[in-house]
C-alpha cells in the first residue's frame, strides 16, 4: 500500500515520527492500555523533537509548520500504532492563543508551550447538561476588579491531569441579558498549577480506553483578568475560529488508523491459511478491506483539500467537517474489516487490534459528533433550514 496517492511534500517528516514511533511498540502501549496509564516517555519524546510545536511560528520557538505538516505529524503517529489522543490538542488550543492573545500571553506561554516546560493539554468546554450545545454552558465567571471568580463544572476535560493550562470557555453574561446566543462567552488561560485543590478539582472518568479523561468542577476558581483571552464575550467565536484546524487534525488521525488497520488486516489475510489457503483469497474477506481503503483515500484528498484552503488563509468549514467525517467513517470501516479479517484473534489483547478498535470508535462522537456534521453540511453548504 502506498503511503499517499499523491507526490508527498512531508515525507521527510513521516520517516522522521515513524523512526521515533518506533520506539514506543505496542507493549508500550498495552501496559498503558491495562493501567490507563499517561503516555509521558511518549509526550516527552514528541515534544523534544519540536513536533508538539509544530504549529507555533519560529519566533516564539516553534517550527513554524504548516496545517499539512502537522496533519501528516498525528496521521503517522496513529499509523504507526501510537497515540496522538495523549497530546494532539495542545496542536491546536494553542492557535487560540496566537490569534487572539495579547503580546503578553503569547510570550509569556507560547515559547514554553515549544519547549514543553508548560504543557497546555487541557480544552475545558463541554459540560454535562449542555452537551453539543455549547453556547447553553453554565460555568460562569464573575469580574471582581483585577480577577474573575469562576463557578461551574466541565464534563470530558481529557487530560486535565496531564496539563498545566487549560483553555477554558466560561460565560460572563448571563444568558437573558446577550442579544445572540453565542455572545456572553469568554476564552480563559486557566493556569491549573496555581488553582489545583484552591477551587479546581479534577476527578478522572474511566472510558472503554485510554484517555485520561477528566470531570472538573470549579468553586469559586479564582483567575486573574489578565488571563482573558481576547475580548470578554467573544470566546465562542474564538473556539470556533479553531474548530477547522481542529477537525482536520483528527480526520489525519483517523486516516492514520485506517492505514494501521488496513496493514495489518492485509498482512495478516496474506498470512492466515484456512481451508488450505491464505483467508485473503477470499473476496468476503477482500472486499471491507478495498471498500475501507477507498473511503480512506477520499478522507485523506479531503484533508489535502481542507489544509490546503487554511494555509492559503481560506476558511475550510466545509472540507474540514467533510474530512471529519469521512475520517472517523474510513478509520471505523477500517477497524471493523479489520478485527472480522483477525477472527477470534482479533479479540485477544496481544494483536493490538481490539485496543485500536476500542480507541477509533471515538471519533464518531468527538470532538464533533457524526450528526452535527451532517447538520452543518444541511444548514451552511446545501442551504437547509437550520433543524435546532
Ligand atoms: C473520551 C472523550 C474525550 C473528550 N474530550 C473532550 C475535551 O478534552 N474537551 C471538551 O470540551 N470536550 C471533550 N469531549 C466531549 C465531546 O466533545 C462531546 O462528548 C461531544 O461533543 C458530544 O457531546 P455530548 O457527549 O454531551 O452528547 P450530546 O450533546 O448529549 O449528544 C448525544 C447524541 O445526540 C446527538 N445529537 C444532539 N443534538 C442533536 C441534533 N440537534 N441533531 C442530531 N443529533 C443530535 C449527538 O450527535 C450525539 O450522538 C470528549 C468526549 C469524550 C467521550
């Protein structure tokens, strides 16, 4: 199978994370797996190497990448049979910064951000009684002169644990007194090392894998105002500002699953001899494999396009949430070929396949579940009537 159908500009890049990848095997991540382990060594080796950073420009001490070259940094990381769920978001919470910071913030975070001496791993925004429904969250923070005073709770705050920021969207309207449902939020630098047992509690929620993820409750959180990202009230479009980067990210990685299961279902249908021939022979057991392999490659021209269209400083709404979709589509096709290819061995802990298996499901829920993606498509490209 060839990596990518078209001339590669990032294949340096891919040889370079599949060396490093190689180093972290699928013991590696099995015991994690068992444990619900953190990925530290991983994060560590991934952050050193500058690829963490590779989306935050040269003169703050990152590489100065483009969208692509990070799409294609995750999309081998899952290829290779590793995790990028671990730290793929400080990828892209950071954008929100750089966009929207002051001159401040951006030196005071960005440069250690690069380095890994602050990890900003942790994006607070969904909470247990809005859901999908973002701009009907209820953490609220209150100004009191130099500080904002927070109360509320987050549901799903993955790796909370594991960060020393978080992005946090809190409102500070209430909602009977905003003109537009999405005004009234605000995008807060939460420094969790300052706030952890002083108002910030984080509980872990054990998940059919390992994520790391988190609930949080904040009791009267105090934040300096200084920490306001941007403008007060305008944090949901911020948010949504990076949604697009965001969602091409996880469609890379979810093409990255597609390859690894789509390598390992072919080498293990060449391999297996039932019947007295290899299983691969037969078409019941070709076909979910070619068909996951075409949804692959439309997902991946579809990231190609979503990327190109960002780094050209177009606005991808469509190709991204088209990418999303066909992604986490492609990745799931993919691991269900795959662990009916495997049989009863795909069941077993050892062939990694049940653990990616459990692990790609995700991303027909999050960060964007499939509906909301199609309800996009209706409403902003096929001119529906809005359905909620
Ligand atoms: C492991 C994990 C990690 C996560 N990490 C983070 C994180 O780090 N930070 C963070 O903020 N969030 C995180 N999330 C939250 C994730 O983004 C949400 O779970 C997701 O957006 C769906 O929200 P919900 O779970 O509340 O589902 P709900 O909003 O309750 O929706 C439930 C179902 O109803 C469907 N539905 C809802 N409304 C409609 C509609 N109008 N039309 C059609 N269908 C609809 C949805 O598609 C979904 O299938 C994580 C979630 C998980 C499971």
């Amino acid at each position: 199978m060839q990596d990518t159908l078209r001339p590669d500009p990032h294949a340096q890049i891919k040889d370079e994370v599949r060396k490093l990848c190689a180093k972290f095997p699928g013991e590696y991540w099995r015991r994690l797996d068992r444990e619900r382990g953190y990925p530290t060594e991983f994060v560590t080796a991934l952050t050193e190497a500058g690829y963490l950073g590779a989306l935050i420009p040269e003169e703050y001490g990152g590489a100065g990448l483009p969208l692509s070259a990070a799409a294609a940094i995750l999309e081998t990381v899952q290829s290779e049979g590793c995790s990028g769920a671990a730290c793929h978001a400080q990828m892209y919470i950071m954008g929100t910064i750089l966009r929207h910071g002051t001159d401040a913030q951006k030196t005071a975070y960005l440069p250690k951000i690069a380095t890994g001496e602050l990890r900003l791993q942790a994006f607070g925004v969904t909470e247990p009684t809005s859901g999908t429904d973002t701009t009907s969250l209820r953490t609220f923070a209150r100004k009191e002169g130099d500080h904002y005073v927070v109360n509320g709770q987050k549901v799903w705050t993955s790796r909370a644990e594991h960060s020393d920021l978080m992005l946090l969207l809190a409102r500070t309207t209430p909602r009977d007194q905003i003109e537009r449902r999405t005004e009234g939020l605000s995008t807060f630098i939460v420094d969790m090392r300052e706030v952890l047992g002083k108002g910030l509690t984080i509980r872990p929620i054990r998940t059919m894998m390992n994520h790391n993820t988190t609930e949080i409750f904040f009791d009267n959180m105090v934040v300096p105002a200084e920490n306001l990202v941007g403008v007060e009230g305008r944090g949901f479009r911020y948010i949504l500002d990076g949604m697009n980067a965001e969602r091409l990210l996880i469609a890379a990685e979810c093409i990255g699953d597609a390859k690894w299961f789509l390598k390992k279902a072919t080498d293990y249908a060449r391999d297996r001899q039932v019947f007295g021939r290899p299983i691969g022979q037969n078409q019941g057991i070709q076909f979910p494999l070619a068909r996951a392999y075409a949804q692959m490659r439309a997902a991946e021209l579809m990231v190609q396009a979503g990327c190109a269209k960002f780094e050209a400083g177009e606005t991808p709404g469509e190709e991204a949430n088209m990418a999303k979709m066909l992604g986490a589509d492609a990745a799931w096709a993919a691991a269900e070929a795959c662990i009916q290819t495997f049989g009863g061995f795909g069941f077993a802990e050892e062939y990694d396949v049940e653990r990616k298996f459990r692990e790609t499901r995700l991303y027909q829920v999050a960060p964007i579940s499939t509906n909301l993606i199609l309800s996009y498509l209706a409403e902003h490209v096929l001119g529906l009537p809005r359905s909620y």
